[in-house]
C-alpha cells in the first residue's frame, strides 16, 4: 500500500450553531488518500462537497474528529508548513493584474523562500520544472489575462505543483473547458500523480471522466452518507443510484452513466444487436419506448438490416405491413408519429438513397 498522505478520523462537518446545536452535514468520517492516488470527490449539488474541501485542507475548522497531513495534525501546523506539504486550485478566477504565466507559477516557490521573497536558482529550476510538467513552457511569458480558460487551468496546476507538496486539492478543475480540454486536463492530473508520486483530490460534476480516470471516488449523498472506493465497486454497488435517485433519471450500470427517457409510451420489440442495435435502443428509448423481446407482445417491431456503414430499419405496427427507414431519426420521428406512416413504403433502393 501506499504512503497515506491525508487521513481523516470520525470527522464530523458542518457549521457552529449560533445559539444551539450546531449544523451538521456530514459525521464519522473515515478517509484515506494516499501517495500517487487520484481521488474525486462527487455528489449533487448542496450535499456538502465544498464544506468537505474545506475542512479537509484547513480553511474551516472540524465539527469533530481529526484531519491528518502526512502524520501531522493538520490543526497544529502553522500556515508556512502547511503550504510546504498541500497546495489548493479553486474554481473562481483570481485576478492577477499584469502578471505573466511564469511569475504566476513562481508565486509558487513563496513557502520555500526567505522574508524577501527573492528566487533562488533552485526555486527558478522548479518553476521551469512545472511549467514544463503541465505542457505549458510557450505560454511561459505571455500575461495570464490574455490566456484561454484551458491554457490559465495549466498555469494554475502549474503554480499549484511548484509548491512541491505532497496533496494537491482541485475545486471543480474542468469547470470552465469544454469535452477535448476536459479529457486533457484529466489526463494530465492522473499523469502528474503518477509521475510526481503526489497526491491529487478533486471536486467535480464529471462523472464519466471521474469514472474513467480516479483510482477512487468519495461520492457524498444527502443525508451526509459517504460511499468510498474504487469507481466500479460504487457502481457494482448501487452507490450512484442511492446518491442521485430522482425521478425520471436513471443510473445505467452498463454504460456508467446517468439516462433520461421520457415515460414510456409504448412496447417495441427490437431485433438486432452489435453497434448499430446498442445506438437504436437509445434512440427508442429516447422517444418514449420499452424495449422488450422478440417474442413479448408489443405495439411495433423494429428490424435491423443492413450493415454496420449502412443500416436500415424495418418497421411493423401491429401486423401491418413493414415499412423502410434509412436513419434512426427517421425510425425517431416514426415512433413519435404515433405508428404514423413514412414516405416510402419500400425497402431504399440502393446505398446511395439516404432519405429519411
């Protein structure tokens, strides 16, 4: 196993009462983080997660129970030592004036200098390091104001490892990109946590990327429950499906991911499997349908025919005869018609036709 970095003993969250007991969110806590480890923190939105961030890296105190810090209560280190072994990126853009990318990510070397604040040659040597380990070195002397949302999340990482700690801690990190920047970024903090034998905790709405890139998830539910654990045991489980339940929306263990299907409106019996039968489940289910099996009674009865790069559908409505289409948003719009009847009543004649 290895080496523990963060550890949390009966931690109990909240806010002091103002004339009586105090508000608790969350209570006996038992967290563990350690070296190398990617670990993202989930849950919806008002359960507690930025309380728990906060407590976890000292800017609000425990209701009760500890926090340790690579063996050090974290309520008995002075902030200088706390800056040397935790560094923390938020969600909200800090103002930086004039300054470049590089004097930025040099702000970084601040507990490691004496009362003057000047740059060593090894405080200038980490600096580069940093940039460098984040891909970052070309944006070294352009100014931080003048810089994209992807480009200044770099430099923030960037200025957050040259600190040299030992847990880095992430507020919502892919808030602001958009998917390509998201995967990159994602990416890159799995790879600095292996490299640099760190330890990463972050906040985030991505479950996908969380799923496909955290070692371990702590997912808070309301009601203060925290599931701890690697992301397939929670979804093996039923940990998502207990934190997010909610009509209407469902929890695919499957596919990993969250689906939001209208009620049903009506039995359709699908024929067909591979690719194309995965994306026209979606697409039924999508238009308000069950899917059921081939010999279950049902209102219409979709075959798959075709290929792989080029697919068509055959549709039967109560023993009616079949009618043809060439795409699944002409099969959407089919059963959206209520049984509703499409142009061409005939199979397409060739390849080429892509009429919907």
């Amino acid at each position: 196993m290895s080496e523990t970095v963060l550890q949390a003993e009966a931690l109990s969250i909240g806010y002091p009462g103002r004339q009586g007991a105090p508000r608790v969110i969350a209570a006996d806590l038992y967290l563990r983080l350690h070296a190398g480890e990617v670990v993202c923190l989930l849950g919806p939105n008002g359960v507690g997660k930025s309380t728990l961030l906060r407590t976890l890296v000292g800017m609000q105190p425990p209701l009760a129970g500890r926090v340790w810090l690579d063996g050090a209560d974290l309520r008995t280190l002075p902030p200088h030592e706390l800056a040397r072994r935790l560094s923390v990126v938020l969600t909200e853009r800090i103002e930086v004036g004039q300054l470049s990318a590089y004097a930025l990510v040099a702000l970084g070397r601040h507990p490691h200098t004496d009362w003057t604040g000047r740059l060593s040659p090894r405080d200038e040597e980490v600096a580069r390091w940093a940039l460098e380990a984040v891909d970052a070195v070309s944006l070294a002397h352009r100014q931080v104001h003048e810089l994209s949302d992807g480009e200044r999340q770099r430099i923030m990482v960037a200025r957050a490892l040259a600190q040299e700690p030992l847990l880095m801690v992430l507020d919502e990190p892919t808030a602001f990109l958009d998917l390509p920047r998201r995967v990159e970024m994602m990416r890159l903090l799995r790879r600095l946590a292996r490299e640099t034998n760190r330890a990463l905790l972050l906040s985030t709405h991505d479950l996908d990327l969380a799923l496909r890139s955290a070692d371990a998830l702590w997912l808070l539910a309301p009601g203060g429950v925290l599931y701890s654990g690697a992301p397939e045991d929670l979804v093996l489980g039923g940990a998502f499906e207990a934190t997010f339940a909610s009509d209407g929306i469902a929890f695919d263990r499957r596919q990993g991911s969250f689906q939001v299907h209208p009620p049903a409106q009506q039995r359709v019996a699908l024929i067909g499997d591979g690719l194309v039968g995965m994306w026209t489940a979606r697409a039924l289910e999508r238009s308000g349908c069950l899917l059921v099996a081939a010999h279950e009674p049902a209102a219409l009865r979709v075959v798959i025919a075709g290929d792989e790069q080029t697919p068509r559908w055959e549709v039967m409505a109560n023993g009616g005869p079949p009618q043809y289409v060439a795409s699944l948003h002409a099969l959407a719009a089919l059963v959206r018609r209520d049984h509703g009847a499409v142009d061409t009543p005939a199979p397409p004649a060739g390849p080429g036709d892509h009429s919907e």
